[in-house]
C-alpha cells in the first residue's frame, strides 16, 4: 500500500485541498492561478487521458511524485529533474525569537515580488489559498516568508521559504521555517518538505533542523500545444 506522501498532490487535493480541486477519479489538478500542481491516480491510459483534458492550450502543469510516472503522450515534457522529500524526524528545535508575523491577502503583491526575485519553486498571486504565510519586515518592505503548501491529511508541507538577498544571514530562515512547522506539529500533523536533490545547501540544512529523508522525488513539467 503506497503511503499518502508518494503521490502529495493527488492525496492533498483529496483531502484537505479537495475544495480546490479539478478534476475527478482519475486525474486531478489545482486552478492554474493558484498552483500548477496536476496529478493522476495511476499510470493507466485513461488517467492520462483526464489528465490531458484538464490542461489548456499553452498552459504549464508539474508532476510531483515518487514513482518515475508515464506521462500523457499529447503533453511536451518541458523538464524534468530529481527531488528528495523529507519528513519531521522527532521533536523540532525551538523557534528563534523573533519579530514575524502572519501575511494575508493585502501582502500578496509583496509576496509574489520576493518570490520572483528568489526563485522558492511555483508561487503566484493566490498561494494563500493553500495555507497560512508569516513573514518578516524590515524597513517596511517584506524581506523573508515561509508558509504552507500541500497539506494531505495528517501532514504539512512547508514551502515558499526565501529570504531577500540584502537580508540573508541573519537567521529569519530559520526562524520562519521552525515557525511553519511547529504550526503543524500544533495541529497533529506531520512536516514535511521538498527540495531539488542538487540543492545540497538546503538539504543541509534541513537536516540540521531535525528533518530527514523520506524518499527521492521526480519532478516533471509538462506543457500543452496552444
């Protein structure tokens, strides 16, 4: 039996995100202004082929999963790479103190901005929709974010963490990331992230936060003719 976090998108978006959702029993997917996260259940030809209907001409959609999928045939693989996902392996070190605070909808101009300049992985106008964000100013401009992304039940994933280049260093990483995922520990649920495999830096990091390897992930961006 396949646990909820190989197939995130699929169980998120059958799950707490169903709301969101489009699609059906076989291929489901997030609106595009949200997050272009898409999913199928399985490999079958007639997974592929709902999937396929939920895409428009000229739109970009992102697999998310641990098994190496097959992908619809009428779909251009745009890119592929390798990611790792990892999961809170015990008790969380405490949260630096800190000025942060939570984000809401009229901070997502600034939000988008930062995300834009630092490149997290898909952000766009309404990421809030997924879940809470908190941030840190400094000078009055937002510097540095984390928030919550695909949220299967029982689980969290912490994401969008970035930090203005001219404000790096001084820990607001950290303590936005520990943030995020002490808010999920609070709600009985598990968190968990996801990162490039090349991006050992992260990875480091992430480890020295108390979280470790799950599994390898693969990552595929897929676009439609228009």
């Amino acid at each position: 039996m396949s646990h909820p976090l190989d197939n995130p998108i699929w169980t998120a978006l059958g799950s707490t995100h169903a709301h969101l959702s489009q699609g059906g029993a076989r291929a489901r997917r997030y609106p595009g202004s949200i997050v272009p996260f898409a999913a199928t259940i399985d490999d079958e030809e007639e997974s592929l082929a709902a999937l396929e209907a939920l895409v428009r001409p000229g739109e970009t959609v992102i697999f998310l999963q641990r098994r190496d999928a097959r992908l619809p045939a009428s779909l251009t693989v745009v890119a592929r790479a390798a990611g790792v996902q990892m999961v809170a392996a015990g008790a969380l070190p405490a949260v630096p103190e800190g000025d942060l605070e939570p984000l809401c909808d009229a901070d997502a101009a600034e939000m988008l901005a930062l995300a834009e300049l630092t490149k997290p992985g898909p952000f766009t106008l309404r990421a809030q929709a997924l879940g809470r964000f908190w941030g840190v100013r400094r000078e009055g401009r937002l510097v540095a974010m984390a928030g919550e992304r695909l949220m299967p039940a029982g689980f969290s994933e912490v994401s969008g963490l970035c930090t203005h280049p001219d404000w790096r260093g001084r820990g607001f990483g950290r303590q936005l990331f520990l943030h995020a995922a002490h808010q999920a520990v609070a709600r009985h649920e598990t968190p968990f992230l996801h990162a490039y495999a090349t991006n050992e830096t992260a990875i480091a990091l992430y480890r020295s936060l108390g979280f470790a390897h799950r599994c390898d992930m693969h990552v595929a961006v897929l676009a439609k003719a228009g």
